[in-house]
C-alpha cells in the first residue's frame, strides 16, 4: 500500500514453473500477494515486467544457513552479518531463508529463540525463519518445546557431535516429544566415538571418516522407526548414508533427506591442493572420496533427495582459515554458497544432467516450504506471496567482485555457470 493505493505489478511472458506443472502467462502481484496467474492477463497497473519469455520461479528458499554463528556455543565469529548474509540471499533468488537459535545449555528455548530473533533487526534482505537447536534436555523440555510450537517454531536442531551434543537417550527422548508435538527434527548425524577415535589421523577426511557419518545416519533411522519422529537429516555427503536414508524411506518412514551443492562438486582430493587454499574446503562432514559424488548427484535426480541448503557458513580466509593450514583440523569448518546456490545446481542438475525444471524448483522451493509448512510459499498460484525469481540462461564467471557474501573467497570462484536470477520479487 502506498497512500492507501494498492501497487498491483504485472510479470508478462514468463514462463511459469511449479513443480507439478508449467503456464506460459503472466502473474499479477500486489504489494505482497499473487492474485492472478493466466496466460494473458490485462491490466492498466504501471508496474510491468517483462520476463522475456524467461522461467518464472517461486521464491527459492534455503533450510539451513548459519549467519553469524555464536561464538559463546565454541563457534568462531563469523564475518557474514544477517544483513550481508540475507543481501547475498536474495541476489542468488533466496527469497527465504532458515537460521538456527542455539541453546545454550539450560536456557529457555524461548529465550534462545527471542535473542536469535532479535539479531535481525533492521537488518534483512530476505525474509528469516528458525529452527530452534536443543542442546539440553530436562524435566521441563516437553513444555518447553510446546512453548516453542506455539510460537509458530515446526523443527528443532539436533547435534551428535561438539560441544552441544546429545546423547542417545536424550535423542530419543526428544525424538518421542516431537513425534507428539508434530515437530521435525533436524540432525547433524556424525557419531562423536567415531570422530574422537578419528582424531589421531592425520589427513583432514580421516579425522572425520564417513563411518561416523553412517553409524548416526543408522541410529536416528532406528530411533525414528522406534518413536514416530519426523526427521530431518542435514547435510547428507556419503552414498553410503544416502542408501541407508533411501531403503528407510521405501519402508515407509518419515525420513527427510537434504545434501548441499558442495557435496556435488568437491570431493577428497582438494585436500591435497596447495597448503593455505585448501583450508577454504575445510568443513564437516567433509568431502568423501570421487565415487561419492555421482550417486548423490543421482539420488538428487530420482527424487531420493528431498532439499539442497547450503549450510552457508561465512568464515574468513584469512582470519579462520588459512593459518591452519598444517593443522587443518584447528581451521573453523564451513563453507560460504548461500549466494550462488541456485547457479551452481542449475547448471551442475538442469544443464549437465537434465533434471527437469519442475523437479528443480522442487528441491528449492516446493520441498522446504511443505516440510516446514511455509504454507503461502513455494507455489505460483492465487493466495500464495508473491515471491518469484525470474531466471535467465546466461552463461557468467564467478567473480569476487559480484559475491556480497562478506567473506574473502568463494569455493566457487571461477566457475563458469548458466542460470542466473534476472529479476526478484519478494512480498513483505
Ligand atoms: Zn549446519
């Protein structure tokens, strides 16, 4: 509303894609609401875009980032900022994005979620939800997660391993509460015996094997057949883990399964490149060895993978990084992508591999939305908010000098990649 006017804009010749179908048409907007799609549609508003006979996407949205990671919880600072972090975003046709609120051991969960709320502050290009990370449990957490649900919270955030792990029979503890407040639990699955067993290797992968990644995986399967639990399980990087979600999901089980591009694209070998550059692809789960690549990059095209997120983790080169780079375990792990996710899976799913259009709006949009009921998001249709990337083939380099991530480097750097978002539309 301006002066009372409702502002209507008008998204001509687009080509219109949702995941169970596609309109060549046109798509009228308010300020924040779809209220027309067809395929030609009249109307004397002023606003008018024309998408050039371009794909017209539902605001893609990205479950799992961590801008500005605490550094109370053991984390190291990072750089990226929610407004840079957001700003980056929505440059990359993120309409939406998910953050965490980390507990800290004993805290209210509310109170984590208020204070983690509270950081974005005149601060946002995209629009922010959370999930909630437990890294406690007590005699009160069942009501405390009811608190949570009633604040509009659908997921909590589970870890294995670090400081804010759980044990088994908190995990499972939680898993039996969530099951009955219909909350989905986010896992980071890498069992912490198998890590501190690890730890004596000394190649960076070893100290973190993906033995430890499948055991977990395994566990919280068992634990979600045993409890009911909707779960949700992060950043998926072994074929083995993926065979093990992917039998769970045939027998029937509520099992949600996300990778991230980097998991696509990098495998162990960029551990041996030049000393100081290879502590920008420190990270965990780390990458696996080359033949991991190829099965995960299928079970994205068969529907096995549910959502691509980019755990999007915005440390410095030069300040958290690269001084480890003989003591690669010392350097803060994650990797920056929350900018050029939808490139880099463009043109690595659609381009390279002909997933389908739809199917890539569905591992973007349409999934995140339904799993966390985003209800008004992630479809092009009348009632739903008008969130919409209009999307060009242009073919373009990855340049320092177009990241807005806030950090120094990108791993993407160099890349030459077709897809790109041309225009982006994001309702308040
Ligand atoms: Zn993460």
């Amino acid at each position: 509303m301006q002066g009372g006017v409702i502002i209507k804009k008008l998204i001509k010749n687009g080509i219109i894609v949702n995941y169970d179908c596609i309109l060549k048409g046109d798509i009228l907007i308010d300020n924040s609401e779809i209220i027309k799609v067809d395929k030609n549609i009249e109307s004397n508003c002023e606003d008018i875009v024309d998408a050039k006979g371009n794909y017209v996407f539902p605001g893609l949205i990205d479950a799992h980032t961590h801008p500005g990671l605490p550094e109370d919880l053991g984390f190291k600072k990072d750089t990226d900022d929610f407004y840079t972090e957001t700003k980056a975003a929505l440059k990359g046709g993120t309409t939406t994005i998910f953050d965490f609120a980390e507990q800290k051991k004993g805290e209210r969960l509310l109170d984590a979620l208020e204070k983690r709320k509270s950081r974005y502050k005149n601060s946002s290009g995209c629009k922010y939800e959370f999930h909630v990370a437990v890294t406690s449990v007590g005699k009160d957490t069942y009501e405390q997660l009811r608190e949570i649900k009633d604040a509009g919270i659908n997921s909590i955030k589970i870890y294995t391993t670090y400081d804010m792990k759980l044990k088994h029979e908190e995990i499972l503890t939680l898993f039996d509460y969530c099951a009955k407040l219909n909350i989905t639990a986010l896992i980071h699955c890498e069992e912490d015996s198998i890590i501190r067993y690890s730890s004596k290797n000394t190649s960076f992968p070893m100290t973190r094997p993906k033995e430890a990644e499948e055991n977990m995986v395994n566990t919280v399967i068992n634990f979600s057949r045993l409890t009911g639990c909707r779960v949700y399980i992060c950043h998926v990087s072994s074929k083995d883990s993926m065979e093990l979600i992917k039998r769970a999901k045939e027998d029937g089980l509520p099992i949600i399964m996300e990778t991230c591009p980097q998991y696509l694209i990098f495998d162990d070998s960029i551990y041996n490149i030049e000393q100081k550059e290879r502590t920008k692809y420190i990270l965990s789960p780390p990458f696996r060895e080359v033949s991991h690549k190829e099965p995960l990059i299928k079970a994205c095209l068969d529907g096995t993978v549910d959502l691509i997120s980019t755990d999007h983790c915005a440390f410095l080169f030069k300040e958290h990084k690269e001084k480890y780079c003989l003591n690669l375990e010392k350097a803060a792990k994650g990797m920056p992508g929350i900018q050029l996710r939808s490139s880099i899976i463009y043109n690595l799913l659609v381009v390279n591999y002909g997933l389908d259009i739809k199917d890539y709006v569905k591992l973007l949009s349409y999934n995140p939305a339904k799993i966390f009921g985003l209800k008004d998001r992630g479809y092009i249709k009348p009632g739903m908010k008008a969130d919409l990337v209009i999307w060009s083939n242009e073919k373009f380099k990855v340049n320092m000098r177009d990241i807005i991530e806030g950090t120094d480097y990108s791993p993407y750097e160099g890349f030459e990649l077709i897809g790109k978002p041309l225009y982006t539309n994001i309702a308040l």
